[in-house]
C-alpha cells in the first residue's frame, strides 16, 4: 500500500508496513479510520484506567498499543529504525526514561505552570519519537493523561476545531511551534495551545 503522508508525519519503513494487522486495507483513509477507531477505544481504555503510575516506560507502551494495538504489530514496541526525528533508536530507553523522571520531578516541585509542564513533556516525547509512527498522538493523549491524571486539570485542545492529522494552518502552526521547541524555544508551542 502506498500511503501520502501528511508533512510532519514519519514515514514506515516497509517492515512497519509488514506489521499492519489487517491485510485488506488498501486506502489511506480506510487505514485513517481504522486508527481512529482504535484510538477511540484506547481512549475510552486510558479513561477507565485507574493506573497511578502513568510516568513508567511500562504505562507509556502500554497506551500505545492500546490506541494502535488492534491495527499494527509493533503497536507499543520501540522502533528498532533511524527517522528524520527522533533519537538513536537505541537510546529511547534511556531516553525516555529520564523524560519521565523529569516530568515526576516538576509535578512533585511545581517547577513549571501546569499547561507548561505538559507542553514540555509532550514536546520531548515527540523529540525522543519511540514508536515507528503514531507518535503525534501517543503524544498528545500522554500530555493529556498528565494534566487530567496527575494534575487533575482539564485536556489541551489541540485540534482547536480543525482537523490536525490533515495538512492545515492548525497543523502548520503546531509543526513550525514543535520544530521552535527543539531549539528550546517554547513560546510558540505555549501560545498555540492558547498559553
Ligand atoms: N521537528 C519536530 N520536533 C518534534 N516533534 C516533531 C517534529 N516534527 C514532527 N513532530 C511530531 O511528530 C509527529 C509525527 O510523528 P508520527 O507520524 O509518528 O505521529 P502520528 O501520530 O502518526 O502523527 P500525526 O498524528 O501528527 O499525523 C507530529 O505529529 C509531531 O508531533
Ligand atoms: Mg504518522
């Protein structure tokens, strides 16, 4: 299957493409609706959860095979390839692991706003991009997960009323703000998300 990917999306390797579970998918937006329903029930999985500790390697893979697993194979497996973004696939681990470390750290210090802390912590999350793809939204449902499970605050409106899977401003301005963010410049993130 040949897939047009969106800018800023990461393109599979074909052993990625080997793990799509359903064979009989051909179109890009059949595959799309696919994930969305997935992602639907991942959600409704991730609300359910009463899982305390949702800073741990274990609990990150695990919300992303449950909003993937049901599609792809290596749903909530590190990619094991080299991406345009993202570290050394053989750092993530260690990567991840002091991401999730810090984020502890600033929750249990207020070293940062709420809203700001979760913005980091998505952006870094992104930046560190474990998984073959659907890092995007891992991202942003965990940044969510953070602010609702950890401080209790409300979900980022991210999509702000426009579509940010499909090539739009809205998916523009968050990818020019992700790309500012990796210059350590955090501003452009922070208003996107209406900070
Ligand atoms: N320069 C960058 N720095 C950090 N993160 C980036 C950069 N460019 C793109 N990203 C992130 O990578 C994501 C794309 O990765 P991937 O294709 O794995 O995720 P996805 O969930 O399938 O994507 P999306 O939901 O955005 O279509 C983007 O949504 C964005 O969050
Ligand atoms: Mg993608």
């Amino acid at each position: 299957m040949k897939i047009n990917y969106p800018e800023g999306a990461t393109p599979l390797d074909p052993d990625e493409m080997e793990g799509l579970k359903l064979k009989h998918v051909t179109r890009k937006g059949e595959l799309d609706h696919l994930e969305q329903a997935n992602i639907q029930s991942g959600l409704v999985w991730l609300s359910r959860s009463r899982e305390k500790d949702i800073l741990s390697e274990a609990f990150v893979r695990k919300l992303h095979e449950r909003l993937f697993g049901e599609v792809w194979q290596w749903a909530g497996s590190f990619r094991r390839t080299g991406k345009d973004i993202g570290v050394d696939p053989l750092t993530i681990g260690i990567e991840l692991r002091t991401l999730l470390d810090d984020m502890r750290y600033w929750a249990a210090h207020d070293t940062y706003p709420e809203m700001e802390a979760a913005i980091r912590f998505h952006h870094r999350l992104v930046f560190i991009h474990p998984f073959p793809n659907g890092n995007g939204r891992h991202a942003r449902i965990m940044a969510d997960a953070v602010l609702q499970k950890i401080y209790g605050r409300e979900a980022i409106d991210w999509s702000g009323g426009h579509d940010l899977q499909a090539m739009n401003e809205r998916r523009r301005e968050y990818l020019v703000a992700l790309r500012t963010a990796d210059r350590g410049d955090y501003d452009p993130l922070f208003k996107f998300v209406g900070l």
